[in-house]
C-alpha cells in the first residue's frame, strides 16, 4: 500500500513521547505488535474503532491522529522525494512548502502519480509486446498481409503487359488483402488499447480463471467449512467461456474445497497470531507448508490485514512454469513470460522438502520489502516405481522490516527489471538503473 498518510507516524511520535513499547500499545489496542508497526510506518490505512482504541491508549484526541488534507498531500511529497532521491529535494522543508504554496504543492504531488501510472502502463505494454504470443501471432498477420500486398503492387508495375484477366485477379487480391490487413490492424490497435487498461483481455483459459478468481480476492465464501454450495455449484457460476478454464478452476477449486476443510478460517488464524511460519503452522494442522501458504493466501482481506497481511501466493509446476497467481499491488506477478530465476520460488526446486525464508527487495520505483517462504513438495502419492513430480510455492507479505539486512534484491521479469549487473538476466531492460 503505498504510504498517503501520516496517521502512523503521529501514532509513533505519541508513544515514544509516552515511552510505551510497540508491543505494550499494541496489547492495549488489541492488535498485533507487527500490525502496528505496520500502521506506524504508514502502510496500513486505519480508522473507526481501531483509531479511538488508539487514541485512547495514548491518551490523545482522535483528531490529533487523524489525518488531514495536508498531511496527505506532504506524505505524497514525501513519496515523491524518496522515488527521486538522487535531485536532492529538501525534504526538511516540504511541511513548510506545502504550506505556503498548497497549489504548487499538489501540482508536484499529482504529476508524481502521472508518471508512476505512465511508467506501470509502459512496463505493462513492454511485457506484452515482448513475451504475449497473441500480440505476436495478430502483428505477423500485419506484416505477411503488407507483404502479400507489396508482392502484388509489385508484380502490377514491373509486368509491362498484362492480360486483363490477371490485371482483374490481382486488383481483386489486393482489394482482398487491404480489407485483412485493415482488419488486422483494428484488432492489434484494439489489443494494444485494452493492454493500457487496468483490466486486460482474458486471451487465455487461465487469464478466465485468474479474473474470476480475482474478482472474488481468491477468497471462495460457498467452500468454507459450513459452506452453502458444492464445487459444481461454484463451476456452474463462474461464467467461464471455455472448457479448458472450467477444468482449471475445477481443479483449483476442489483443491481449496479440501484445504478449506483441513484448515478452518478461525482455528488458522487463533494460530497465525503466533506468528507466520507454514512449515510450523502446517506441522501443528498435519499438512505440508504449501497447503498452508495456499490457505493463508485465500483468507478474507480483512482478517489477513490483521495477520501483518495481505499474502500474495505464486506456484509452478517441475518445469518452473506458473500455475497460480495471487499477486499484491505492490509486488506484480508477470502475466506473459517468465518470472525473475532469483525468486525463492524456483531455487526451492532445487531443494525439494526444504522450507525457505529470504527476506526480498523488489527492484521496481517503489523499491518495496517482502517476507517470502517458499517450499518445493512432490504431487500425489510417492512410488518407488516413478520420480516424484514437483510443486513449488511461495508466500509472499509486505515486510515491515527497513534495514538492509540479509535482503535480496530481485525483480519481477527481466524486461521491466532495472537490476543492474544480474546474474540471471535473460535479456535486456527497457527501464534505466534505479539510484
């Protein structure tokens, strides 16, 4: 979440000046120490009863925690600042700037958001027009279609002599081409327009699954324990167009169906407040850590905020192929191509059975930190008969951790990765080094 607040920092401000540990504030107010480290680093939005609760422990009118119209529009300057640091901007001034000039102010404020937008539609068209195979199969339809249409013109002007015959089959060839190619050029202009937009095309049987399950944040109510519908029902109901999504999301669904079971939304949480461990919370449940990240990653939004969520999820098969996304705003999952080789993800293949926390650094503008666990499990039943096949998973949450410490830098695919120097870069990047 990006930080447009600055309710945490006064919250920080107030208990330190009350000489209260995070952890004391945070029994007060009934949440989490982490959570609340969180809200002080301003990446929680809060509100309603959670901010008079507070209030209340810190003794202070709610309106004094409360945010305003310019502290919002300082934190944006503030963000603004950070992106850019290597200009050198004042930033021991900005309260003072925003005060005197708020015009000025949130012109520099609304123009940083501008270009972030124009930079997530740049990296976005660059990944599709680099790696989506119906971008490329509609742009060689252009060209062979130019090309059929150069050959004909061609042979019209060279050919001195004609017989009328085939002067009026290739007129009738080029008329012919023209209308596909303009044809063409619609569909690829249309592409093009539809990939600039937050919602994209469902071009794919898993572009289908991953918009319905999307649209419900992966969290499938009718499944959990006590649930009013079968995973037929659900199927019946999710407006998939083709056979090959319904079997995805047949498969997808009756895998939550049973983790659902295993693992009840109120007993995984009484045991997520210790702590986020899956291989320990799966061994507590008696199922393997990647049962557990998939079942962390469906949680209502709401109840993973209060965990020190939200949990982003991604799995791939043996081949290193993604199967399954549940990405977070902060850290974007590739919808074409491959994944950045560096991410726990895949170097669990390579350790099969092994759990894997690594702490990461994305390498995008906003530069965020996450906490990744990331676990390789064979599929189905063993048999001394045949190699075990492989699934990987990795849960991922926003780190409320800022040190450097033992953190990886890595980035979301190589084509929008400003990772200078990498050694698992595949091609170039279109995006300049970072400072």
């Amino acid at each position: 979440m990006a930080r447009s607040t600055l309710t945490g920092s006064r919250i920080r401000e107030r208990r330190m000046m009350r000489g209260l540990r995070q952890a004391d504030l945070a029994r007060q107010a009934g949440i989490s120490a982490s959570y609340l480290n969180l809200i002080e680093h301003n990446r929680r939005r809060i509100g309603g009863k959670l901010l008079l609760d507070l209030a209340s422990a810190l003794d202070v009118e709610p309106s004094l925690l409360a945010e305003g119209a310019e502290a919002a529009l300082i934190a944006a300057l503030r963000e603004a600042a950070a992106d850019r640091i290597e200009t050198g901007a004042e930033t021991d001034a900005v309260e003072e700037f925003a005060g005197r000039f708020p015009g000025w102010a949130a012109l520099a404020a609304a123009q940083h958001r501008t270009i972030a937008d124009l930079e997530r539609t740049v990296e976005a068209l660059t990944d599709r027009l680099a790696h989506d195979p119906h971008l490329a199969a509609a742009l060689h339809e252009v060209l062979s279609t130019v090309t059929a249409i150069r050959s004909t013109a061609s042979i019209l002007v060279e050919t001195k002599e004609i017989e009328p015959e085939w002067r009026e089959r290739f007129h009738r060839n080029i008329n012919e081409d023209a209308r596909r190619l303009a044809e063409g050029a619609q569909r690829l202009v249309s592409d093009l327009d539809a990939g600039r937009q937050q919602d994209a095309t469902l071009d794919t049987p898993q572009d289908e699954v991953e918009a319905f399950l999307s649209a419900r944040q992966y969290h499938v109510a009718e499944l959990e324990r006590g649930g009013t519908a079968t995973v037929e029902q659900v199927l019946a109901g999710a407006g998939l167009t083709s056979d090959a999504a319904r079997a995805m999301a047949g498969r997808i669904l009756a895998r939550y169906a049973e983790d659902a079971a295993r693992l009840p939304v109120a007993a995984v949480v009484e045991a997520a407040t210790r702590g986020i461990d899956p291989a320990a919370l799966g061994a507590r449940f008696g199922v393997g850590p990647g049962a557990m990240m998939r079942r962390l990653a469906s949680l209502p939004e709401g109840v993973a905020t209060q965990l020190g969520g939200p949990f982003g999820l991604v799995a791939c098969d043996a081949s290193g192929t993604i199967t399954y996304r549940r990405p977070l705003s902060a850290f974007p999952l590739p919808r074409f191509g491959a994944a950045c080789p560096l991410w726990p993800l895949f170097q669990s293949l390579s350790r099969p059975m092994m759990p894997l926390r690594q702490r990461l650094r994305l390498a995008s503008r906003t530069e965020g930190r996450f906490v990744t666990h990331a676990i390789s499990e064979p599929v189905g039943l063993l048999s001394a008969e045949r190699a075990p096949l492989f699934e990987a998973h990795m849960l991922f949450v926003p780190d409320p951790d800022e040190s450097d410490t033992g953190v990886q830098r890595v980035g979301v695919t190589c084509r929008i990765c400003p990772k200078a120097d990498c050694r698992g870069r595949r091609e170039p990047s279109i995006m300049a080094e970072i400072a």
